[in-house]
C-alpha cells in the first residue's frame, strides 16, 4: 500500500510551522503598557526662548548615509542654482522643525540653511518663483538643492525635477 503524496512529513516544513505557532502564541501572550506623552504642569512664560533652543536643535551637524552635514549659522545672501525635485508622499511626517508635512502647504527641504527660514525659488525654464518655509531637511539625492513640497512645485511649474534658483530671504526666528 502507498501513501498519497499529501499525506507525507516534510522535517523541514513541520518545523518551520512549529517555530512559526511559536512565536505567535508568545507574541499574543506580550503584555504592553500604554504610554502616555507627559503633559507639562504649566505653560512656558516665555516661548521664544524656547523656540531659539529648539532652534539650535535642528541647526546642528548631522550625518546622513555616513556624510556629515553643517548647517549655516547665517544665510544672508545665499543665493544658489542647482536641481529642484518635489515630494508629496510623506504627508503627515514630522519634518526637521518638528512639524507635520502637508504637501499643500508651500514648504521645502534644504541640507544646510538654517532652519526655519524663508526663500525664493525661481524656475530657471519658466522664470515663475514662489516663497517657501524651509522647515525640513534633504534632499540626500546626489545632484539636487532642493525638495519642494507638491504645492510649491506646482506654483512654479515643476512635475519632476527642474533648475532652479534659491535666493535665502529671511529667517524665522
């Protein structure tokens, strides 16, 4: 008498699956504390005291796939062309400043201005400009300046990448 083909042990598969039950009858057993963020007991009398340590926060170096880089201290007549790209697909992440990224908003990301700062970014192709809030940083693509959110790119005209011209025109301290 043979054994049908769907009724033999394979060693391997059994313990595969065992290891498999396992490690989710253990999972399920994990017991997890809800951590609540804590509150403060009172407001800051003084906000913009806070906001500028904060702000040195995000101005410090910084190391991205193993390249270190240093923010400006000061940007007054920063002026650069190089390649624009956009992004839209991190909505709702927190940038570098802290804050969560709309892709609607008229934002953008920079290596190395400091944080948060506004520019002008002028398509080199169609002259047209639009002022942003720098509040996050990258791009890390070799090759680019800029990440404009999907807003931005589209008030000047960019459905991919384009060149530009940032001109750095105040900081928001």
């Amino acid at each position: 008498m043979t054994i049908p083909f769907f009724f033999t042990i394979d060693r391997k598969k059994t313990a595969l699956f065992c290891i498999v039950w396992a490690a989710l009858l253990f999972n399920g057993c994990a017991t997890r504390k809800a951590v609540s963020p804590a509150l403060p007991l009172y407001r800051s009398q003084t906000p913009h005291a806070e906001h500028s340590r904060h702000k040195a926060a995000y101005n410090r170096p910084y190391q991205v796939k193993g390249k270190t880089y240093y923010p400006m201290t000061s940007a007054a007549g920063y002026e650069e062309v190089g390649t624009a790209s956009w992004y839209g697909s991190e909505s709702g992440n927190r940038t570098a400043t802290g804050s969560r990224f709309r892709s609607q908003r008229l934002t953008a990301a920079h290596k190395t201005l400091p944080l948060p700062c506004k520019v002008r970014v002028t398509n080199l192709h169609n002259g047209r400009s639009v002022d942003v809030l720098v509040n996050d940083r990258g791009p890390f693509k070799k090759g680019r300046l800029i990440d404009l959110s999907q807003a931005a790119a589209r008030r000047i005209g960019i459905r991919g990448l384009a060149k530009v011209k940032v001109e750095y025109l105040s900081s928001l301290e």
